[in-house]
C-alpha cells in the first residue's frame, strides 16, 4: 500500500492525531492541544493513508546536539508493516548530529533496543506532579 511519510505539518488532521495517540494513552491532549505541541516541536513526522493519519512521531530538538522523541504511534490496524520504525528513522535523519532521548512503556523497550537505542545508567526526569500518578500506574516509573 503506498502511504505517504511526510516531515511537514500540511493538511493534518489534529483530531485524527488526537485519536491516535488517545487512544494509546499516550497523551490526554484536546485537538489543539495536539497541534500546539507538534507546531512546537522541531522535527514531525506523519504517515497518511488516503484521508486517515495512521502513524506520527514528533522530536524536541537544538538541531545541533541534543533531540527527545515524544508521541510515537501507529493505528493499532497498521501494526507490524515496519511503520512504526520507518517514523523512528525519518526523525533521526532529521536530528543525524544529535544523542537522541526517549522515555517509554516497559513493554516497547526492546523495540527500541532493536533499533539502537541503549538503556541510559544515569538518566533523570522531573516528572510533572500531575503525572506521576499514571506514570507510576503504567509502570513508567
Ligand atoms: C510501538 C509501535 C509504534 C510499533 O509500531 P509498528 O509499526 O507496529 O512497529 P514496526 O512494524 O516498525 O516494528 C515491528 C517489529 O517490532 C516488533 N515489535 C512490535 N511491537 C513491539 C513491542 N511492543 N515490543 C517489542 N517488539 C515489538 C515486532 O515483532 C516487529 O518485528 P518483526 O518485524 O521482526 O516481526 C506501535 O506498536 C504503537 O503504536 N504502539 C502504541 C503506542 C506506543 O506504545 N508507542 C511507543 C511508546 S512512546
């Protein structure tokens, strides 16, 4: 199926976005919320199939040499047709110079072990005291 992979934010539908990453738990945004945070991010990264938005990721970054990605996810329909790893590489072309961070759910670890990413000895995060109660439910922390 040819999908198109597009690092741009044109014609997104941020209610689909919402949807997508909602719908994983991934964040608990509004719509504009959504676009907020992507508009507001260095790198974007969307897959489209026909109308639908099916897949997106989004990377904080200086562009010189640090990057975080945030809000990587794929319509659960579209699930294990390499997606997920093609938004993985087209946010790291887009941070090549970068040490790229990431935090995730216990059960994606080594999916992003496969892709070359290390488990960090001295990582540290300030949660927000608003969501450490769901962070500590999904086993986060
Ligand atoms: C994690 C996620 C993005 C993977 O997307 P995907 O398009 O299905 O993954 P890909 O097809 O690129 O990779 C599939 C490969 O990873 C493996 N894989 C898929 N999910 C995995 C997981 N949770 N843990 C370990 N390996 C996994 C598959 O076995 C497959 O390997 P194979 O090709 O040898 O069979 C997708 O499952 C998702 O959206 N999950 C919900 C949201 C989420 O957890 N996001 C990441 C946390 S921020």
């Amino acid at each position: 199926m040819a999908y198109i992979f597009q690092k741009n934010r044109n014609n997104i539908d941020w209610t689909q976005v919402t949807d997508l990453l909602n719908g994983f738990g991934l964040t608990d945004f509004t719509p504009a919320e959504t676009k907020f945070a992507f508009e507001n991010s260095a790198v974007n990264v969307f897959i489209v199939d026909g109308e639908k938005v099916i897949g997106c990721g989004r990377a904080l970054s200086d562009g010189i040499s640090q990057a975080a990605i945030y809000n990587i996810a794929v319509d659960e329909a579209y699930h294990r047709h390499g997606l997920g790893k093609q938004i993985i590489s087209l946010i790291l072309e887009e941070t090549a110079n970068c040490n790229v961070v990431l935090y995730t759910h216990p059960d994606t670890i080594s999916w992003y072990e496969e892709q070359g990413f290390r488990r960090m000895k001295t990582g540290m995060a300030m949660y927000h005291p608003s969501h450490i109660e769901a962070l500590i439910k999904m086993d986060f922390i």
